[in-house]
C-alpha cells in the first residue's frame, strides 16, 4: 500500500525507478524512495522517511516517521529502526535496530565513489 502525499509533507510520495517493491509492504505518506531500492515483504516505512539509492529493507521490518536511511544500506528482516541510518550501514534488532556494521555487500555492489569525489 502506498500512501499519497499531505499537504503538511510537501503532497507527494515517491518511489524511484527500478525499484522492488514486494507483497504486502506499506509505504507512508510523504515517503521518499530512491532508485534501485528493494522493500521486501511486509516491510513498512512510516510517513516522512526517506530511503537513499539502492538500499534494502527486509521483510517484516518497520520503519519509524522521519528516519532517513542512507544509500547502500540494509536492514536487516524484522528489525525495527527508530533513528536515522548511515549510507551502507547495517543495521539489526527486533526491538530498537541498532547499526551493527557496513553493508560491505553492499558497497561492493553500488561501487560508491573513492572519497574526496
């Protein structure tokens, strides 16, 4: 389910191109989804989040409203972030999502640019 925009958010929820967007996963008003991101199953993003260029969020995973997670990153299935995720960070838990490490996968994959660009 995605949800549109409100007034007070701006009036538009995006989801970029080439994006994977399973069964079951919500997407709240104002969100803002980057290209090339995967949202699995029964994931679900709060209003105001905003999801960078080829992250992943895992199945049965919520995101609380107003996080931003970054570029590159995962999180992991179930988890359940409440704060802001750094680009290709990892992050876990099932009761408050903690970053665990970088998604080195992940950066393998993107291949950001050497620092300084």
């Amino acid at each position: 389910h995605v949800c549109g925009g409100t007034a007070g958010g701006g009036g538009l929820t995006s989801i970029g191109d080439d994006c994977l967007v399973m069964s079951h996963v919500h997407v709240g008003h104002d969100c803002s989804v980057g290209p090339r991101v995967v949202l699995a199953s029964r994931s679900s993003l709060a209003g105001h989040v905003t999801v960078g260029e080829g992250a992943q969020v895992s199945g049965h995973a919520c995101v609380h409203q107003r996080v931003s997670i970054g570029g590159g990153a995962f999180v992991a299935a179930a988890a359940v972030l409440l704060d802001d995720l750094l680009p290709y960070g990892l992050a876990a838990g099932a009761s408050r999502a903690t970053v665990d490490s970088l998604n080195l996968r992940g950066i393998r994959r993107l291949r950001p640019p050497p620092p300084g660009q």
